[in-house]
C-alpha cells in the first residue's frame, strides 16, 4: 500500500509525556493504523479512543478497509481490535496477525 497523510493522534499526561499514539496512512480506499499506549495507561480505555477516532475520521474521509498487524501473541491488542470489530486472519508473516474492518462511508 503506498501511504500518504492521514491522521495522527496523540494522549499527553499533564505537560509532560506523551502517554499514547495512533495514526493511520491512506491507501486506494483503504489505510493503514498503528497504536501504542505507555505500560501504565493500558486497561483505562485510551487504545480504545485513539483507535475510535482514527475509524470515524477514516470513515468521513471515505476509507472503505481499516487494518493493521500485531504480533499474534499480543493479547491486549487482539482483544481491542475484537472489541471495536475488526476481522482477524493470519499475515504472509506466520509471527503476524491481521486486523481488518469494513468502514461505511461517512
């Protein structure tokens, strides 16, 4: 997928450090996302928000697939991915796994 701009999101803690990232590339109808929450934020629903902006702004901006990888053992990630309803299926990497979500255009 060729990437060009999309969105890129960050959660700050107060004025000091930046506690969580998220961002996605477009593609032809499609992007790409990532998403990382500092150790001591996860489990208070930050991921969950940060991937939830990405989708509706994505949606608006007429994305027709959501996707991304993880590390098949990254359990967290599986789960939230699950839970905003994302599909999963194995990457060409056998490390990989696969999410991916069908957007309604905004």
């Amino acid at each position: 997928m060729v990437s060009a701009p999309g969105l890129s999101l960050a959660a700050w803690q107060g004025a000091g450090s930046i506690v969580g990232l998220a961002q996605y590339a477009l593609g032809e109808g499609e992007a790409e996302f990532a998403v990382v929450v500092a150790d001591d934020w996860r489990g208070n629903g930050l991921g969950e928000a940060l991937v939830g902006l990405l989708l509706e702004h994505a949606a608006v901006r007429g994305v027709k697939l959501f996707g991304g990888v993880a590390l098949g053992h990254n359990r967290a990630m599986r789960q939230l991915a699950a839970k905003l309803g994302f599909a999963f299926r194995r990457d060409e990497d056998p490390a990989l796994l696969r999410m991916e979500r069908l957007l309604a255009a905004g």
